[in-house]
C-alpha cells in the first residue's frame, strides 16, 4: 500500500532530524530503516543531520534528535548533552534509552569487578597478557548505566525492545505535521 504524503513542514522547510546510539545495539536504528518504501517519502520532508546514516560526526540545530540507547560511560553522556542542546525536540527511543534495558543489568554489579572478571584472571579465550583497557582514547564507563532523563530533559518517549517501524513512523509522519504524537499503546512491544 502507498503510504500517505506527510503535508509540508509548518516550518516551511525540511525537518532536520539527528539520531544516534549510545549503549544500545543499534535495533532501533534497524526499525527505523524497517519503515521500508516510507523512507522515500520521508527523504522529502526530512534532512537529515548526525547520524549513523550520515557519518555526521557533530550534531548541528535540529527540530529532532532521536536517541537510542542509555548511558554507560562519560562520551556517551557528552554527545546526549550536545544533542540536548541542538534539538529542540528531545525523542528516547526504546527501551535501552528508557529505563536502561539490557546494559543496565550490570547496575547490580562493581564495574571494577566486572573489568577485572572479563579482561584478566586468566579467563579460558582470553589471549596471554590480556589486561584491562586503558588506552586514554576509551571513554571512562559510569559505576551504572542510566537511562536518559536522569542526566537531561527528554520531551517524548518510544518505549518497545525495538520500538516497531510503525511506531516510529507514526512519531515522524505526526512530527512533520507539526503535530506533538503519542505511540499508540497497541503498537507497543518488547520482543
Ligand atoms: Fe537494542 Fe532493544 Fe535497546 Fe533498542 S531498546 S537498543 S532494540 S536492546
């Protein structure tokens, strides 16, 4: 079925749009681009600015910046601030994002501990003189994963483990209408 032609932005112009991961696993992004032929009447309506579609490494003012992911160390928590500052519109998408999903069940751990655990101690797979990480380079980790409203205002949430291409088209196809949306429970799931 052809999908509707999103009316014109009330801005008058394309909407910029970032998206980005931080500590996820980039299915959001894979249900983002599971919107199939929408994308093409999208690309109308939409520039795209950072993202891991455009290999923009900073992210400039955007009308929406789409987050995937929540916060497990100090870059992580760099990039959501600058995308708190360029976008006026706010969006945590999926579970990760929200609560902390999956990352965020090593919160009941010590880190220093788990580094130890999986890096040193002679573990069976690991090659000789294997140690922990600490090239300067590698952002530190946090003592826990966060979820992205404990460190900055988020205005819209997308919950699902991914949230379904349908949810994330509604989301756009309403934003581009000037419309603030809301996921319709019934799209919602956490396979
Ligand atoms: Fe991956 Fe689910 Fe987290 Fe999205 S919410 S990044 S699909 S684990």
């Amino acid at each position: 079925m052809v999908p509707p032609e999103p009316s014109p932005s009330p801005a008058g112009r394309p909407l910029r749009v970032a998206t980005v991961s931080l500590a996820g696993c980039f299915g959001c992004h894979m249900s983002l681009l599971d919107i199939d032929e929408r994308l093409f009447t999208l690309a109308g309506h939409v520039q795209l600015d950072r993202s891991p579609l455009t290999d923009i490494k900073r992210c400039g003012p955007c009308d929406v910046g789409l987050i995937e992911g929540g916060l497990c160390n100090a870059e992580n928590v760099e990039v959501l601030r600058a995308f708190r500052a360029q976008c006026t519109l706010l969006v945590a998408v999926g579970a990760c994002a929200i609560n902390g999903g999956l990352p965020a069940l090593r919160n009941g751990l010590d880190v220093g501990t788990l580094m130890t655990e999986v890096y040193a101690n002679n573990r069976p797979g690991l090659a000789p003189g294997s140690a922990i990480p600490n090239d300067p380079e590698l952002p530190l980790p946090l003592a826990r994963v966060h979820p992205l409203h404990e460190v900055v205002h988020i205005d819209l949430f997308l919950p699902g483990c991914p949230p379904s291409a349908e949810v994330i088209w509604d989301f756009l196809h309403a934003v581009v209408q000037g419309h603030i949306p809301q996921a319709d429970p019934a799209l919602i799931r956490y396979d």
